[in-house]
C-alpha cells in the first residue's frame, strides 16, 4: 500500500496571544509535519504578528511559545509564507519577522530562511494548491 501525502495549508490569521488559536495551530502543524505531510503554513491579517521578533507576553500571563516557530524546518516544514498586504497595513516588514531555516541532512542543502513573503496572486495559488485548508 502506498502513502499518500496530503498538502495541508494553516492559514494562521489572528494574534498570537490573547486566544489559544496561533499555539493550537502550531502544535497541529508540528504534528501534521511529524507524520511526513505537506505543510504549508501561511501568516494572514494579524497572523502576521505571530512571527514578529521580541515577544514578550509575560504581562498578560502567558507563555512565549514563539521561540517554537524557528524549530519548523526541524520538522521539515519547508513552506512558511506571509502575506505581504497583511504586512503593510501592520506597519511591518520581512526584517520585523523572525528567520526560519531549514537543512536537507541527507543533502546538506541549507536555507538560512525560508519564511517567504508573498503577495495576493501568489497567496490564491497556494491555496488553491491545498488538499486541505485549516483556519485558526
């Protein structure tokens, strides 16, 4: 019997804090990736904020789980995009994101980030490349 592989896409739209959607759709992503699917994992509206340097949301009593987001490549998540749009109107540039890098350790390619920032053509594509599209 052959695997199949799915191509999920999170579309990741709110602030990371103050819900529990950006940690939840970190921890399904991470799980998604352990089992060798196709992750895709897209930073919309104030999602954006969830990759952002220099969280520090002690004041409010939470955990700065945004340390986990550089471990992706780890789990050979490869695709990490942010919508350029959501960007501007936040005031906010790819230098305010966080880097992501990914290594091949059977190839030894490396990527010393692989977030991508995209625009509004590239975002429809991607979606519409999707098996699976998860909304958090």
């Amino acid at each position: 019997m052959s695997e199949v592989v799915k191509k999920f896409m999170y579309l990741n739209r709110k602030a990371p804090y103050g819900t529990i959607y950006a940690w939840e759709a970190l921890e399904v992503i991470l799980i998604s990736a352990a089992f060798d699917q196709d992750v895709c994992v897209l930073f919309i509206d104030d999602g954006v904020y969830q990759l952002t340097r220099g969280h520090d949301p002690k004041g409010i009593g939470m955990k700065n789980f945004s340390p986990t987001y550089r471990t992706l490549g780890d789990y050979e998540v490869k695709r990490v995009f942010v919508d350029r749009d959501s960007l501007e109107a936040r005031g906010l540039t790819q230098e305010d994101l966080v880097e992501i890098a990914w290594e091949d350790f059977e190839t030894e390619e490396e990527i010393d980030n692989i977030v991508e920032v995209v625009d509004a053509a590239r975002v429809s594509a991607l979606m519409n490349e999707a098996d699976a599209i998860f909304s958090f």
